[in-house]
C-alpha cells in the first residue's frame, strides 16, 4: 500500500512537469487563419493552460479569408457563424467589440459579406495573442529527434512538444496559353476586378465551383465582350435530404447556388458561353479568350521542411500526421462519406469546428497517453 502511495506520488509530480526543461512550449500552432483561430480557442476550453501554447504567423490577420476575401459573399446564413463563435468558450470570454455585436444582430436566414465572421475573428485573435505566446515569423522546419520537436522560425530555433499544422492553401493554377491571368483573389473581389477587365476583352473562366460561378456573375455584370467557361463538371448544389445534406461542403450554396440555377442554367446571359473542358474544345476556344481566370480550386501553401521533406500525409479522419503532430483547416480536412457513398474534403468553417471538436479531445488524450506512456515502466512495477 505505501509503496502504491510512493509510486503514484511520484507518478503525479512528473506528470505536472509539462514537459521536459529543454522543451520551449508544450503546444506550437503554425498559422491564424480560422482553423489556428479556433485550435487556440479548443485547446485553452480543454483546459491546456496559455503558456504552454505558442502561435506563429506571419501575419495574424485571419489568413487568406482576411487578406482577400472580405467583400466575397459568404455561402453560409449568419446564424451558422454565430453558431462558429458559441461553439468555442473562450471565444465567448473575448470582450463584446462592435463586430462581434454586428453579427449577433444580422438576419440569423440570410447570407452576408465574409467580412461578417472576418472582422470578429479579429478581434478573437487579438484577444487570444494576448493569452498566449503569440509570435511572428514563417517556420521554415520541422524536425522531430528523441520525441522532441525542433521548429526553425527565421534563423531562430525553437523546440515543442506538439505541433500543429493550420497552414492554409493558396489557388491551383494551370499553364493554359494564355499570358494574361488575373489572379483568383483579385477576380473575386469585384472592386478590384473592375480594375483588370475592359469591355472588348473576352475572358476564359476555368472551372465551375463557388468561385467560377461567382466571378461569371460578376464579368456578366461588368459587361465584358464574352465570357468563356471551360467545365469540367455540371455545377453540383447542396442538396437538403431531409435528415442530411448532399454535397454539403462542395456544392453550390447562398447566392451562387441562385444565380447558376436561376441565371446561367436556364436564362444565360448571352456574353457566356459553356464549353466542355476538352483539349479538342481548349485548341478551338482558348485563341479567342485574351485574358484567363483559373478557379479551379485550391492547394496546400508550401509546408515547413518536415525532416528535410515538404510532402506530408496526414490521416483523414483524425488529422493526425506524425508522432504528436496533427493537421487541420483547409490543408489537411477531413474526408467524409456521405450516406450514398459519395466522398468529400469538409471544408468551411461549421465543419473546421465540428471536427476539430471531435479530433482535439484525442489528441489531448494521446499527449496524456504519451506521458503515462513515458512512464510505464512505473505503471509496470506498479501492476505488479
Ligand atoms: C473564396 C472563398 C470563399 C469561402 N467562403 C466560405 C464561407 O462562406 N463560409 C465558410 O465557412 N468557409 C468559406 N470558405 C472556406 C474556408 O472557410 C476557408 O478556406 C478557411 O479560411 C481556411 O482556413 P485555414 O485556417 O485552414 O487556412 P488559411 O486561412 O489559409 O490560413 C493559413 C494561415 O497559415 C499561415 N501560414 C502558412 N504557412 C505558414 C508557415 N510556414 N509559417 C507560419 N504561418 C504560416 C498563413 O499565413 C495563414 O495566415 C471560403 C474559401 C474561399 C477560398
């Protein structure tokens, strides 16, 4: 029995260490867009204490939804961002700012500017780098040595636990031969697309998701010459089935979802054209088109050096890449099935949360495994 005592007192003072004295921080978070944002926000909920938690970021500026895409019509009714921000309890223990006020007084059933859940994210995370070590700077590697993580942020070095990849995409581009391209984040803000289009010019659009929907409805409405679309696919809408939604995260929804059905399938303004994206249909379409769009999706922003490699796999259904070493958001979504076998990356906020939701408790249960792991020996003279 005094031994049992010894043991677990001894057991219980290693445990509090949290980590080992070289270690800089328990947890390293790499990037602040919305999925950084809210892993900060579930870690501190699950009880991991603010100063074992570093963030880095070049910037803090809710990552490429804050950067470019304010004025983008968001495909989500408020109420699910309002949902997003009292989903998380330390969200909620930021003090009350006029944006996040703004957004519990919108229509809870209509769809709004992203800039609605970009402006209180903000503020979130000006609240959040306040409680915990919040850093600049691009991690250039990651490197894992006697179950320790080595991270070069610039020239420094720093080491950590855990580390969690929440490092965003940028757009997938093609090489198509056409040398005027104006870039997706500029296409997608109509202000600023005003600014690259002319009314002679006839425009390549490739793609036929929420971004190649939207900046065709902004090119009809901006009058230009001709608008040529290369599909590869019909568009896909979400579709409500009764207890589940097909095509929740990839199909078309809000005002791009009304504007392909109502608009561009059935009464087409006549400056677009929709042509199948063959190489045939390429040879014969693409000479007349002087300016390309390609909204053809998105990919992985380049990674940290991960023990000398940039490519990473990650487990789908956990996040989980390596020994405490997980991914989330946008770069690294979970794959879900839906119940007619059709497979898609879940990818928007609601889903970011409910997965991170259900993913972040396991990881927090593998770290205590991993300890009482370390110590298992212990656990075996304990046993017998
Ligand atoms: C046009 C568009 C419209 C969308 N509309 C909606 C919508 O209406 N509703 C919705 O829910 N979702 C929407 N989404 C989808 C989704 O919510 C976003 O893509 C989401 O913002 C992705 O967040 P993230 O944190 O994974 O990545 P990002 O926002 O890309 O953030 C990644 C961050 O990591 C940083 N980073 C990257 N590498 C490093 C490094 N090596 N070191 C340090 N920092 C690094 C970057 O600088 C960036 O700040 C939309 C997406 C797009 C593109």
């Amino acid at each position: 029995m005094k031994k049992r005592f010894y043991l677990l007192s001894l057991l219980l003072f290693l445990s509090a260490q949290s980590s080992p004295k070289e270690i800089n921080t328990l947890w390293t978070i790499i990037g602040a867009g919305p999925a950084g944002i809210l892993t900060i926000g579930l870690l501190l909920d699950l009880g991991i204490q603010e100063k074992d938690i570093t963030w880095l970021d070049q910037e803090f500026n809710v990552g490429r939804l804050g950067k470019y895409y304010k004025t983008v019509p968001a495909n989500l009714k408020s109420k699910l961002f309002v949902q997003f921000i009292n989903d998380c309890k330390t969200f909620n223990q930021c003090p009350v700012t006029p944006s996040i006020a703004r957004l519990h007084h919108y229509h809870p059933e209509k769809e709004y500017p992203l800039q609605t859940i970009v402006e209180p994210l903000q503020d979130i995370t000006n609240y959040l780098k306040q409680r915990v070590n919040a850093k600049k700077g691009i991690v250039s590697s990651l490197d894992y040595q006697d179950g320790v993580w080595h991270i070069g942020v610039g020239q420094q070095k720093t080491t950590s636990s855990y580390v969690v990849l929440a490092t965003g995409c940028h757009p997938r581009e093609l090489n198509y031969p056409i040398k005027n391209k104006i870039p997706l984040d500029i296409a997608l803000n109509k202000t600023m697309l005003v600014q690259h289009v002319k009314n002679t010019d006839s425009i390549a659009v490739i793609g036929s998701a929420h971004s190649a929907i939207l900046i065709m409805k902004y090119l009809s409405e901006l009058k230009v010459r001709e608008i040529i679309n290369f599909y590869s696919k019909p568009c896909t809408y979400a579709e409500d089935k009764g207890n589940w939604i097909a095509n929740e995260s990839s199909g078309l929804k809000g005002v791009t979802a009304w504007w392909a059905k109502n608009i561009l399938e059935k009464n087409p303004p006549r400056n677009i054209k929709r042509i199948h994206n063959t190489k045939q249909n390429r040879d014969k379409w693409l000479p007349l088109c002087n300016k390309i769009i390609y909204a053809i999706g998105y990919e992985r922003n380049e990674l940290p050096k991960v023990n000398g490699s940039n490519q990473v796999a990650y487990d789908n259904s956990s996040g989980i890449i390596g020994p405490r070493f997980f991914g989330i958001g946008i770069a690294f979504p979970e794959v879900h099935t839906d119940p007619e076998g059709h497979t898609e990356s879940r990818v928007g906020l609601p889903f970011f949360m409910e997965y991170a939701q259900r993913v972040i408790p396991q990881w927090i249960t593998k770290e205590r495994l991993h300890r009482l792991q370390e110590y298992k020996d212990l656990f075996t003279i304990e046993l017998l």
